[in-house]
C-alpha cells in the first residue's frame, strides 16, 4: 500500500527531495505520490521520510487512510489538549 497526500498540502517542498523512490511529485493542488513507486520507506528507513519532515499534520495517509504524521505528531501535544495549551501560551 503506498501513502497519499491530501488536501491540506501547502506545497512546500520539504517532502520530496526526502523521498528515497522518487514517489513524490509536484501538482496542483497539492503534491501527489505516486502509488506504484511509493515503498513506504520499507527497506531504506524506519519511519516514513515524507511524513517525518511535513510541517503539516494530518495530510499524509496511510494505505487505510490512517494520517502518518496525526494531530499532534509535530507538537507533541495531543489535540484534546492544544486548546488549554493554546490558551497557556496566549496568558503569557
């Protein structure tokens, strides 16, 4: 199963020069991966390369449609939590 971007993408660039097979391409209106290059990292890396360096959480999925890099992924902060979190930082 290969991984998808979805809407939400900013088109950043970050993603593809990472990505180890090439799967990455840039379209509009958001980068695509292409599922019969995509190899999941599987055999090159541990964690997927595209969704450890997105700077957008939630917009890559899995084959099940399961985001890679969820809610939280980059702040470590559960969404139930990034309200009161949020709310800390503004008080300041």
């Amino acid at each position: 199963m290969a991984y998808q971007i979805i809407e939400g993408c900013v088109n950043c660039w970050a993603c593809e020069p990472v990505c180890p097979s090439n799967a990455i391409q840039a379209a509009r209106p958001h980068f695509l991966i292409d599922a019969g290059a995509c190899t999941e990292c599987d055999g090159d890396y541990a964690d997927a390369q595209c969704a450890s360096i997105c700077p957008i959480e939630g917009v890559i999925l899995d084959g099940r449609g399961i985001p890679v890099n969820p809610p939280g992924s980059l702040t470590g902060i559960p969404p139930e939590r990034m309200a009161e979190a949020m709310a800390e930082i503004q008080a300041r």
